[in-house]
C-alpha cells in the first residue's frame, strides 16, 4: 500500500480530519518532494478520505515529480492567499486537523485563526508508526549508508593525526564520504582530547598531538537515508583508564545491542549499556540517551532513553551509542547503527570497534 493510503487510514481510524504536512521529513517521506525551507507556503493537504493535494508555490511546482495516483498538485501563484487554498481543500473546517512538526509558525497561527472551530495537534503520534518502521528497500537504503561510512572509518585508521588541527581532519572526512558513496554530508564531529568531552563538539584548530584520543562522529545521506556512526582514535598510545574506559564502552554497547529485541521496551536497551557503564564507576560521565531512530531524518523516532516505554519492533532502526565523558581530560563514544528483525538486532555498522592506535 501507497505510504499516503497508510496514512489516510491511520487518521480515519483516529477520527482525524486531515494531515498537513509542510517543512521537515514527513513531506519527502509521503510524497517524495523535498521542499525548501521557503518563507512561501508548500503543504501537503491528505485528508482522511479522498484526493491528497500537494499546494506548492508555482515557481517551485516544476521540481515535483508527479504522482498521480496519490496526490494530485495545486500550484499557487504570487498573488494567492495559499493557507485560503489550503482551507479550501479541507474536507471540513471543524474537525481534528494533524500539523506537522516543522511547519513555520506563521502559517500554523493564520491557519487557527482562519480555522477557529477546528482542533490543531501534532501529527507525529501518527507519521511515527509509519516513519518507524523500516520497510526491506529503506533497510538496503540504510544498509548501503552505513557501509560508505564503514569504508571511511576503516580509512581513518591510515591517516596521519598528529600535527593537524581538528577542522583539517574534519574536512578530509566531510571529502572522504562524499568518495565513498555519500550524496550529502550533514556532519563531521572531530573532537581530540579534552575537547572530546563535548559530546556535540564542533571541531576546532586545536592541533591533534600525540596521547590524545580523537572523537570522530560523521555521517551523511546515500539516496535520502542517513548514515551515522562514532569510531575513536588513540594518537600515538593508549593511557591507562582510556584504555579501562574503553573496554566498559565496549561492553557497554554491546550489551545494549544483545538486549535490543522486537518487544523489549526502548528504555531497557538504555538501560543495558547505562548499568555497565555504572558498575564500572563511570555512571555519571554518560550525559546521553543511549541511541536514537534513524531514517530519512538522522535523529527520528524511536528515541533510546529512560522513560520510552514502548516496545520496539521489526523494522525499527536506530543508533546504540554510549559514550563517556571525562571534562577536563577525555571523552570516548562507540556508536553503531542497527535495525531489528524478527530474532534480533543487526548492525548495519560493521567496521572495527577497537580503539584504534593512530599515528
Ligand atoms: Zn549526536
Ligand atoms: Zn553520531
Ligand atoms: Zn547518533
């Protein structure tokens, strides 16, 4: 079934009007267009019954490609009011309408304002079920995201460290995904020695020197779907608790992968990498949920944290990622993607988890 069907059934068993969906991932996922991030109005209009519509500035109209079996296409012109053309395709103005979560505010206040009998709330409880799990193509699509970034990580460990700043070796990464495969790249955390306990650290021209362990987190998109991944890299030697550290993140990560399961809740794999790494006594140096979905988005549904409940299923795709943070001195990460089938998880990040000695 077309994912729109999916969703027209998901609002007429909820007893929710229509969806709208402009900015963010759900338009792209549901229609295959990818709208800029325009002060113009582009909306997709499915209601729970009958024709979806795909109001769209007529400048940008060209770019979409046409299905027409699932939605049909409402360009607007200039001088057009496009939230009157959005009214207007709503099959009532009094009913539940769903609004997506990246949709300008601007349009939403003139939307309730316009709409004043209608009730407004999120569609992410619905977008969710469908986003969350992973059909067999978005899996070979994830697949093949998380071997490019293989092939760069495993790269990594030949590259000379020692001498270059971090926004250098950065740089080469951003270059090397792009080689290996990526379309985009969204990210290059290089984060080297006391940075690295900064688990979002934006590199620096701070110069890699010898004993510092470098953080590197990097990811992109291959054919829309993201790759993510976390590998460190000890410059010269390993000291002593880096290398204790390093062991319990290990064990950590891979306890938490042995636990993730269809109907184990999400909290539990959080739970499994946080209770080694709090045995061991760092406990207080893992400032992070332990992982988050991934799909056309890099951090989706569900989320690996205490406190989500919901039992996780086939299909499901989503990072393990402990870390442990040491202000001041050191941090180390070790981050995997995996997706889950009926008897378990698979990884879809397969290069070395050693800390790997760098020159
Ligand atoms: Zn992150
Ligand atoms: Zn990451
Ligand atoms: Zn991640």
């Amino acid at each position: 079934m077309k994912r729109i069907a999916k969703l027209q059934e998901l609002l007429a068993g909820e007893g929710v009007s229509a969806c709208l969906l402009s900015l963010g991932a759900d338009l792209p996922y549901f229609t295959g267009y990818h709208a800029m991030p325009l002060e113009r109005l582009t909306m997709a209009v499915v209601p729970a019954e009958g024709e979806a519509v795909l109001v769209v500035p007529e400048l940008e109209a060209p770019r979409v490609v046409p299905r027409p079996d699932e939605f049909r296409i409402r360009p607007w012109g200039e001088t057009e009011d496009p939230v009157e053309v959005v009214v207007d395709h709503l099959p009532e103005r009094d009913g539940r309408v769903a609004v997506g979560d990246q949709t300008w505010a601007v349009f939403v206040l003139r939307l309730q304002a316009v709409l004043a009998q209608a009730r407004f709330e999120s569609a992410t409880p619905l977008t969710r079920l469908l986003r969350m799990r992973k059909d067999d193509a978005e899996v070979k699509a994830l697949r093949a995201a998380g071997e490019s970034a293989d092939r760069v990580a495993v790269r990594l460990r030949d590259i000379e460290w020692a001498g270059r700043n971090e926004r250098d070796v950065s740089t080469q990464i951003g270059r090397m995904l792009r080689e290996e495969g990526h379309d985009h790249v969204e990210f290059a955390i290089v984060a080297s020695g006391p940075n690295g306990a900064s688990p979002h650290h934006e590199p620096t021209d701070r110069v890699i020197e010898g004993g510092d362990v470098v953080v590197c987190d990097f990811g992109g998109r291959v054919d829309d779907y993201c790759s993510d991944t976390t590998r460190c890299f000890a410059v010269g030697d390993v000291d002593h608790e880096v290398a204790r550290a390093w062991d319990v993140l290990q064990a950590a990560q891979q306890a938490a992968f042995e636990t993730a399961r269809p109907g184990i809740a999400a909290q539990d794999v959080d739970r499994a990498a946080r209770r080694v790494i709090a045995d061991a006594g760092f406990g207080k140096h893992f400032v992070h949920r332990t992982g988050h979905g991934i799909g056309t988005e890099t951090h989706e549904h569900p989320y690996i944290v205490e406190g989500n409940k919901e039992p996780l299923d086939e299909g499901m795709a989503f990072s393990i990622e402990p870390g442990i943070y040491v202000a001041g001195r050191f941090g180390i990460r070790l981050e995997d993607i995996v997706v889950l089938t009926a008897d378990g998880a698979e990884r879809l990040n397969n290069s070395p988890r050693d800390l790997a000695v760098v020159r």
